[in-house]
C-alpha cells in the first residue's frame, strides 16, 4: 500500500523550516527555497526597455539543485503552501515559486503568518489565500526601478570615477543627506552667547536661569553685556514671583517598528544597523529554548507599523496584572503615521510574553539575549500606564530681570519600571517648599561663556531616523543601505559618527550635477508613496516606471558625454616595488584598498596594504598587522606569516599579563579595558 502523500510547506531559510516542521507534525514536510530562486541576471541589465519594461527572469545561478528538489518534493505532494515572509519580498518569491513548480498563482496556495509560533502557523494553515498581486507588484516596480538606475548609472562611474563604484536610487539619496550634514558642518561659524544662573539657599542649593528682562527673552551676545548685567543683579533682591505646580505625565513608547529598534538598539546596546537585523532574524525563525524546544521568540522583524493584535494585548494584560499590579495596566492605543499603508503586519513584539529574558537566558547568544531584552521591555512599556510626576516651576525676580527654575518628582514609575527614555535620574530633581513673595538667600551668579554648536554628524540611529522622517526608503531598506555606503567608501565610520569621504563627496557632487532628481529626498519620498499606491489602490506598475525613466535617460545620455574622467592624485605608500625598484602606490579594486607598482602595465607587482598596531609578536619579535580572515573579519596576525602562525581576534596592545606573561588584548565593556590572550588565563584589568 502506497505511503499517503504529504502537504509540502516552503520557506525561504533552513532554520525556519526547521522551527515550522515543528509545529506541524508527520504529514507535513517543511522545506527552504534558501531566499529567492529567481531573479534577475546579473551579468546583464535584465529589462526589455522596448517591451513595456518587461523583466527577465531566470533561474538564479547555484540554485539548480535546490530547484530540482522543489519540483521533486512538490510533485510528490498531496498539496503545496508557500509561507514565505510576510512582505513584498516574500510575496514575490512565492510568485516566483509558484511559476517555477506549475501551481495557479489565483488558488488558495500562500499561507502567512505574522510570528512563528504553533498556534499561528496551524492557523496559517486552516487560511490558504491566493498570491496578492499587488504586492507582487510593488516588488516588482522597485526592483526594475532600482535595476534601471544602478545598472546604467553604476557603469558610468565605472568608467569617469573608479571600478566598483555604485549609485543605488536610495543610498544616493542617503549619501546626500550625510554629505549635506558634512558640509554644513564645514560652513558653520559659531556665534558667542552667555548664560547666566543663581544659585539660592533653602533647604538646599538650588539653580535657577536668566531668561527674560522687561517680560522680553533675553539675548547675552558678548562679555560685555554679561557683566553689565550682573552689575545691575547687585542692586535688587531676589523674590519668588510665581509658583506654578501640576501634575504631569510621560506616555510609554509605541512598541517598535524596524526603524526604532535599529535606533534603540545602536543607542543601548551599540548595534550597527546590519547586526540588529541579523540577531533579529534569528529571533524570529527559531531558537532551542530549554524546556520550550524550536520556537520563535518575535513577531516579524520588517514592519512600519505600531499596531498589535488583541491577542497580544490580552495577553500583555493578563501578564501585567498578573506580575505589577491593575494600577500599572493601560489599554494604550497606537496609530501608524501614515495609516492603512503601514499597517500590513504588528509591530515588533515578543511571540511569549512570560518568557522573560533573564528566564531564557541561557539559551541566548549573550547579543540575541541583548536584544530579546529589549524589544520584550519595550512591548511591555508600551502596555503599561504612563509615569507621572510632580511639576514646580518658579519665577524667580530682581528688578526687571526673571530667573526660572523648575523641579520635579516621580510619584509613579509606571512605564519607566520596565523601560527607561532619555536620561535615567532625570525625574528626581524637586525645587525645595517656595512661598510666593519670599525673599530668596543668593549663594551666587555668575555668567558662563558659551559658543553655538554645529549640527553633530549622523550616527547609523539618526541617519535611520532622518530617513524614516523623510519617507525615504522602507522597513528592509534600512540596514542596506548603510551597509552599501560603508562598504563602496563613500561613508567612513569615526566611533559612531558617519563621515562621507573625498570619494562619497566626489560621487554626490557628480549625481547632484546630472542626476537632480535621484538624489533629491523629495523624489525620492514621492517614488516610495508611488510604490506604496501600486499595492494600496492597484496602480499598474510598469506605467510607474515609465513615467520615471524617461527623463531619467534624457539625464543619463547628458551625463555619458559631458563627465569627464576624474583623476585622483597617485598616494604613495612609501616603499619601493621589490621586482623593478619604482615606488607602490595604493590602488582600489573590488575588495578594498591594495599596494600595486607605479610601473604597471610593465610590472603588475601587488601586495596587501597591512596596517601594524606597534606591537611585536611574542614569538618571533615581528610586527604584528590587522588583517582580515575569509569572511572580512578583522583579526590580528603577525607579520612573519606563514613561518609564524601567531594571531589574536581582539586587538594586542604593548602590557603584558601579569599573570601568565602573555599580552593583553583590548577588551573593552562597562568593567574592564583589557583582558589576557591567553584563553587559560582569566586576567582582566
């Protein structure tokens, strides 16, 4: 008797079905796709520009195996469901795979489902839909878009600037914004400004500031006037003018969308944006949990919206109620900033509210632990009632000169019990017991020079936010588009500040100049809400792109005669070619930055630049370089390779253990600075 045949679910990564066929039990079998099986090529531009921008699509390189085990396993199966992500891109690859396995796009053949847990797959299962086009769409109108633009302008720079450049449609528009910062940084002229505070006694010191003269706001511009000003202070005393006392709240944070977590994650945590989303994504498809198995632990990680489930509400309340207390429970309402658009999926929140990070973890990588932690306090605040305290502000006068002073005190941590906002403390600061028409006791006043700042430069969580501000880019976007300016070195990282290079500025300024409209954020935004309408109001797709690309080619074919070649001056590194005697120049190719003979092309000598960090290699007294391993890794190895072998993953520096004797290497966290080398050894300092 023949084996009754299985229902065939597919899922983009191995870990997901892992986690999934789970769940499911023996008459399902759960396999990956591993990501997208078609795509389009890219050896070549892949758009028939004279057929109404039809894409061609192929079977993606490497991929054959994969697709031969698809067809077999779909063509044994009694049935097959797709439960690719829940996104545009996950609705495409469905389409992709619908067409490569023969399945009618039109019959119940999707499952989605917005976190990975049983109760959610299983009824995933029961609600087959068919493949939404519309959002197939919109990934499809943004792929050709974005492949229109960087494959005809990427050539280009190619050819006028250096090899393996690149000009993406929203990373130049990101690029223009870090650049623009950059030059407004460069452009501003400080201005002089003083401040003035008084210190008085009552009970205890406290501060108050210099802000109006005659019911105006007081401007200090210079020295002279500051000291004029303290003249006049002397001549009068100081009286409590008014009291102003209230009660004040402070609102729990919406739970997460993709764009605050990659914030909150590089303000707390010091995640770039590219690790945020890879520990995310683990979180998401599965983890062993002693005791739990295989299980999910967050709702999906690409998403623009705040909304939660009622589910997830209820059981938030119950949590609350059950751990804090009925006072600390609030039935806190959302709202996208840009409506029903948003709200294709949940926000960001734990899958199992009672499993509490510290519960769990042992089971976590200690970043996958940082995280979960994280984003469960933040979807708990934002369930809790609001923190509220107790507001003083007082007008303090002398003559015709006003001083403010203000005070508060918490009177309920609510949110704050679980997840803290701007700076911790800051809500303890009560003005002592002030009568109005008291006399104050003066300990002093004194004006303090200052100078007005220039805006700070991007950090990754600014940039991300500036860009969400901006409705540039969307939920998967973020993180690649940092990625690709650090990676082509058109964006360099200074501690957490991003800084455009000669070569990001040379790039922008070439875009600005041919290309107005891809880098203006306007377009930009305008083009995102173009994409937007194909999937909300059914706008056909291809006649998006048309309207785009034929002032795009008028700029495009301007652009190929007009740029010239751009001739950077030769950097010399200071040595001489070993087989022809001429100096080594740095030269850049498609993984970075290497030494190559000035006499190329008749000697084509090259050699790795290598960057020492003057320390010697306790084996053979080499110095010891920073290299990178297969996978980019940053490591440091000693400079005798391959006689000698020695290398260490966290930077040396010249002090040795105390302990054992070996060096110590930079290991820097709230507690120590430096740690040992040796494994064996635990010495921290």
């Amino acid at each position: 008797m023949a084996a009754a045949k299985k229902i065939l679910v597919i899922v983009e990564s191995p870990s997901k079905a892992k986690t999934i066929g789970k769940f499911l039990g023996s008459r399902y079998k759960v396999i990956a796709s591993v990501g997208h099986v078609r795509d389009l090529p890219k050896s070549k531009l892949g758009i028939d520009i004279d057929n109404d921008f039809e894409p061609q699509y192929i079977s993606i390189r490497g991929k054959g195996d994969i697709i031969k085990e698809l067809k077999k396993e779909a063509k044994n199966a009694s049935k097959v469901y797709l439960a690719t992500d829940p996104d545009r891109e996950g609705e495409a690859i469905s389409w992709h795979l619908a067409f490569l396995l023969g399945i009618d796009q039109d019959t119940p053949c999707r499952i989605v489902f917005n976190e990975i847990t049983s109760k959610a797959i299983k009824e995933a299962i029961k609600h087959p839909r068919p493949i939404d086009i519309s959002l197939v769409d919109a990934q499809q109108a943004r792929r050709v878009l974005d492949r229109l633009v960087g494959y005809q302008i990427s050539p280009l720079l190619w050819r006028k600037v250096r090899r393996g450049l690149s000009a993406g449609r929203v990373q130049s528009a990101a690029l223009k914004i870090i650049c623009d910062r950059e030059n407004e940084i460069k452009n501003f002229k400080p201005e002089e400004f003083w401040i003035i505070n008084a210190d008085f006694q009552k009970d205890k010191v406290f501060t108050a500031k210099l802000t109006e003269c005659q019911g105006k706001k007081l401007s200090i511009d210079n020295e002279d006037q500051n000291n004029a000003i303290l003249e006049e202070l002397k001549k009068n005393p100081y009286i409590v003018s008014s009291l102003d006392e209230k009660d004040r709240i402070r609102k729990a944070p919406a739970p997460f969308t993709t764009s605050s977590m990659q914030q909150d994650a590089a303000n707390k945590i010091n995640f770039s944006t590219r690790k945020t989303m890879m520990v995310a994504q683990q979180l998401y498809e599965g983890i062993e949990i002693k005791g739990h198995g295989t299980i999910g632990l967050v709702s999906y990680i690409r998403t623009d919206s705040v909304r939660i489930s009622d589910e997830a509400k209820a059981q938030a309340r119950e949590y609350i109620l059950e751990k804090m207390g009925e006072e600390y429970y609030s039935n806190n309402i959302y709202k996208n900033r840009k409506g029903d658009v948003q709200d294709a999926h949940e926000a960001i929140r734990p899958s199992h509210i009672e499993l509490e990070p510290d519960e769990i973890k042992d089971s976590l990588s200690r970043d996958q632990y940082k995280l979960y932690k994280l984003i469960w306090n933040r979807f708990l605040a934002s369930q809790i009632a609001p923190a509220r305290f107790k507001a003083v502000n007082a007008g303090i006068s002398n003559g015709d000169y006003l001083f403010k002073a203000t005070g508060s005190k918490m009177i309920f941590d609510g949110f704050l019990k679980v997840y803290q906002q701007g700076k911790d403390g800051e809500e303890n600061n009560l003005l002592p017991h002030l009568e109005k028409g008291e006399q104050l006791d003066l300990v002093k006043v004194e004006g303090t020079q200052n100078f007005t700042q220039p805006p700070s430069r991007f950090t990754e969580a600014s940039l991300v936010k500036d860009l969400e501000d901006k409705d540039i880019g969307r939920p998967s976007t973020y993180a690649p588009i940092v990625a690709t300016l650090m990676d082509r070195k058109y964006v360099t990282k200074d501690k957490k500040s991003l800084m455009p290079t000669e070569l990001g500025f040379i790039v922008i300024d070439m875009m600005q100049q041919y290309f107005k409209e891809i880098v203006d954020t306007g377009f930009t935004a305008q083009m995102e809400e173009n994409l937007d309408d194909i999937e909300a109001k059914g706008v056909r797709w291809k006649s998006v792109i048309e309207d785009f690309y034929g002032g795009f080619k008028k700029e495009l074919d301007v652009a190929e005669k007009e740029i010239q070649k751009v001739e950077f001056e030769e950097e010399l590194t200071g040595e001489t070619c070993e087989k022809c005697g001429r100096p080594m120049a740095i030269k850049h190719g498609r993984f970075g930055a290497f030494a190559a003979c000035t006499g190329y092309p008749e000697c084509k000598n090259t050699k790795p630049i290598v960057q020492s960090v003057d320390v010697k290699c306790p084996q053979c007294g080499k110095d010891i370089v920073m290299r990178r391993s297969k996978r980019g890794r940053i490591f440091y190895g000693c400079s005798g390779y391959p006689d000698c072998t020695q290398s260490y993953w966290n930077k040396p520096v010249n002090k040795k253990c105390p302990k054992c004797g070996s060096l110590l290497v930079e290991k820097k966290t709230k507690e120590h600075k430096y740690a040992c080398s040796n494994s064996e050894c635990d010495y921290k300092e």
